[in-house]
C-alpha cells in the first residue's frame, strides 16, 4: 500500500508533523520469547537505516516508543537499556537524521502502566518535552496491535507494519519500515 491515496500525505509534505516508531519488530530484529539486552544482540532490520534519511525529509520530530519489560523483569538494567539506545541512536543519526527522543516503558503488562502501550503515556511525554508536536498530526508506526491501539489512544494517525490481522482500523499497512520509506518518495 502507498500513501498516494491517504489524504494527508499532502500536509505530511509541509514537514510539520511527528513520526512514532516503536524499536522491535520494526527498527530491529525481534528475539522471539527474549529481549535484546545487550548492543551485541540489536540487529537493524534490512533497509531501515536507509530509510531514516527519508524520513528526516518528511518529519519534524522523530521518536522512538518501546515497551521494555525486560527492565521490569530484571533481566537487564535500564543502563543496559540506555547503553543500547545511544549506540542505536548513534547509527541512525549517522544516516544522517536526528532522533529527538526515545522514550521506554519498563514496566510489567501487568501493572498497567499509563506510560504502556497501548496507553499514551510516552507519547503525552514527548508532547510536554516538545510542546510543538500536534498529536493530531503525528504517525505511530509499529507491528503489533498494542503500538497501533496507542497511536489510536493517543489521537495519531498509524501505520501497520506486518501482515498479521488486526481488530482494529489503521491508516496504512506496509510490509516493512523501508517500504514506508519508499512510499514517501
């Protein structure tokens, strides 16, 4: 699918809108039934460094939104966490393209969080650290149904990455972070 036929791709284009991504699954290789707890396990997903400069294009704030239980868990430290996102936010920016923030949950699903997806903790965090971004004029993009129920719970417009089935509507679904890229051209 392209954004040809979305109606805003238009306002996209005047640059004043926030792009949401979540990390895994969608930035990174997913570990199945594990997390990535160490830099040594972070693995880019194809095309996705090659995207970031795409998105510099198009976006005036870039974010990245994770749920990170494996903090809750303590089967990492959120200095483990934080030592993989600079190296992670050093590859992209190197593309080049600016990340203004990554934002992560470490709480249990348990607990509930309000800063879990799918509930719009982390992005209503980004608003106050940005008071610039319009919700309304943001994209979540992210592969699993808890990142599109938070881009819904937050009022943005999503992006599905995946071919699983969701309940819910999204904005665009595409198989990859790179094809969104390449939609964008």
């Amino acid at each position: 699918m392209s954004l040809a036929n979305w109606d805003i791709k238009k306002d996209i284009a005047q640059g004043d809108w926030a792009l949401f991504l979540d990390r895994d699954g969608v930035i990174n290789r997913r570990i199945v039934a594990d997390y990535v707890k160490r830099w040594e396990d972070f693995e880019f997903l194809p095309g996705v460094l090659e995207s970031f400069p795409v998105f510099a294009k198009y976006f005036k704030h870039i974010f990245i939104i994770t749920n990170q239980q494996g903090v809750g868990k303590g089967m990492m430290t959120a200095m483990d966490l934080e030592k993989i996102h600079r190296q992670m936010k050093q590859e992209i920016e190197n593309t080049p393209c600016k990340i203004n923030g990554i934002y992560f949950c470490p709480s249990l699903a348990a607990e509930n969080s309000p800063r879990r997806k799918p509930n719009p903790g982390m992005a209503l965090e980004a608003k106050s650290d940005f008071p610039n971004v319009d919700l309304a004029k943001s994209i979540m993009v992210g592969d699993s149904p808890s990142d599109i129920e938070f881009g819904i719970n937050a009022g943005m417009q999503t992006i599905f990455i995946g071919d699983r089935k969701l309940l819910f509507p999204t904005n665009a679904r595409f198989s990859s972070l790179s094809e969104f890229a390449k939609s964008l051209k």
